[in-house]
C-alpha cells in the first residue's frame, strides 16, 4: 500500500467497527466493498443503548486510548444532528462499592455527585442521585442514536462511493481475490470466521420506551445491571450480560429490567415499544488490532472483541487499522 494506486478494501461487517473502518478508508479514496450477512437493524450494534463509556472489554490500558480517540471524533460529530450523535451528561452509579473517578475522566470534566437525602425522580434537575446508590460521578459523554447514527454511516460510506454485498462468508479466504487487503470487523461472527475460539457473546437484552423527560443518563453496573439512556424520540432501558448466544428476547428478561428501571427512576412503569437483542464479542485475550498474512498472500487486519464498548472504541480502533495498513 506505499506504492501506486490504493488497493481494493473488503470489509467484513456491517455493525459500527465495520462501517467505521469502511468509511476511513473510502473517504482515502480507496474502493470498498463490506462483505456481511447481518446489516441494519439486524446487526448487534442496532441493539446497543450506545453511549461512549469504555465497558466489557480488555486492556483496559488500550481501551482507554482507543475510547479517548473516539471520543473526540464524536464530540465533533456532535455538532451536526443529521449524524445522531449528541452530548448528554451521564450519571454512574454505585449500589455499595466506593466508586472514585477514572483518572482518565477527570480530564474531560468528571465530577462526583452527592446523596440525596430525599427520594424525588431522576427528572428532577438536581445535582443528587437515587437513594438506591450509594456513590456515583458525573461526565458529558457522547450518545449514538442507533436508529439514526448507523444510517448516517452507510450514507457518508456509499457518498465515498462504497458498496455493501449481503452474503454468508464461513471463512475469511471466502473474500474474492480481487481485494488484497482485507478488514475483519466480524464482530462476534470473528468467533467461527477466523476462527478465534477465545471470542463469546455476552448477551445483551433492552427493552425500548417511550420517551422519558429524563436530563441524564443514569448507568449502574453492579448486579443487577441497570440503565435508562433517554435519546431522540424513545428511551432504552437496560439491560443483561450474560454468556449465552441466545438471541431470542426472553419476557421475563423485559419485564426485570423495566422493574428495576422504573424502581430507580421512581416513575411508573412505562409500555415497551420493543425489545432488542444483541451479542456483546468479548474476547478473552482482549480486542484484538493486528495484522497477518493468509496463506495466498493477502493481507488481513483483525478489528474485533470490543465487547460492551463498540461504539466507544470504534473511531480510536479505525484509526490504528489505518495505521496498519500503511504499513503493508
């Protein structure tokens, strides 16, 4: 790739590190094609509440570096709503255990929050939280609407003038030969495609709601697993993880997480619109940003196992894909 004109990409996915890394490279001018079987409402990213905090996945060093990245390319992306992309501030929560500030969260504001010492809704616009935790903090962080930020990234990608084939790989040297570099976003299809026995799907269900007039988003990560991200026109309540590649919604699933939801939340219980199902690939050894060489010669660079933190890492993990390239 040092010489002459830009090789042919293939992509292999169609969730957010797909589409991400697809359009890195199409707007330099290279010819894409994503390869995938899942695209659209279809894929785990559609399903995700997707709000950037780096959660589920190792080193946590690197993940730190590759969430920061990103960070900044959506804060910028903020600026444009046709993107789906906001700020909003997110409150962390802690139902018993001290919960002290990243040191890389205090550079981007992160400020700990105080005990209520009355119950009153989360709507409420008070510097507090819920008297279920016991300690949290504060940080604007961006939010991905997926049901808009997904479409913005296959437009911006076909405008480069990239292309999407649907179709079942069940490996990667299934790429036509035409395409001498080849970008593995998989997801958790990396698991059986590579094949990498050290990714697992740790299941995530949400139920989706009404819209809530809710001034922030509220995550708790200690059993159980809790959070109500308001956006746009809906709210997603959450959530489960669990190692499991169920991805049939299961009711009783809905109805615990729309309980504890509403119970932090001090609100009734609002209908649910829909539920949605999502693998999480985790992988063991951590996310793994490498090249190799298949055996016919042709390059693959490896971009999967961001586990709970696609959208966090996404941007941070393209730019080291390109990184890798260039040195092909």
């Amino acid at each position: 790739m040092k010489n002459g004109d830009p090789p042919a990409i293939a992509v292999i996915g169609a969730g957010v590190s797909g589409l991400t890394c697809a359009v890195a490279f199409a707007e330099r001018e290279h010819p894409v094609t994503i390869f995938a079987s899942e695209t659209g409402e279809q894929t785990t990213s559609a399903a995700a509440a997707a709000i950037w905090f780096p959660y589920d996945a190792e080193p946590v060093a690197q993940v730190v570096l590759w969430a920061l990245a990103t960070y900044q390319e959506l804060r910028d992306l903020a600026r444009d709503s046709s993107t789906g992309v906001s700020m909003i501030e997110l409150r962390t929560f802690s139902r018993a255990n001290e919960m002290p500030i990243p040191h890389w969260a205090v550079p981007l504001g992160a400020r700990p929050l105080i005990r209520s010492r009355e119950t009153k809704p989360v709507t409420a616009p008070i510097d507090a939280f819920p008297s279920a935790f016991t300690n949290g903090f504060s940080l604007r962080v961006p939010l991905t609407d997926t049901t808009r930020y997904l479409d913005y990234l296959r437009r911006r990608f076909t405008r480069a003038g990239g292309r999407i084939e649907v179709v079942q790989l069940k490996k990667i040297e299934d790429v036509s030969h035409g395409f001498k570099v080849i970008v593995n976003c998989a997801g958790i299809g990396a698991r059986e495609l590579t094949p990498d026995p050290g990714v697992e799907p740790h299941r995530g269900q949400v139920a989706i709601v009404g819209k809530l007039d809710l001034p922030c988003a509220i995550v708790c990560d200690d059993p159980p697993l809790m959070y109500a991200i308001p956006r746009e026109n809906d709210c997603v309540f959450g959530g489960t993880n669990s190692v499991s590649a169920r991805r049939e919604p299961i009711v009783a699933e809905t109805e615990s997480i729309v309980g504890e939801c509403s119970r932090i939340l001090n609100i009734q219980a609002p209908a649910v619109i829909a539920t949605r199902v999502g693998l999480r690939p985790y992988r063991k050894a951590g996310v793994r940003v490498e090249s190799e060489r298949l055996q016919d010669g042709r390059a693959v660079i490896h971009n999967y196992g961001h586990g709970g933190s696609g959208f966090t890492l996404s941007w941070g993990c393209a730019q080291d894909v390109i990184r890798l390239s260039s040195l092909l």
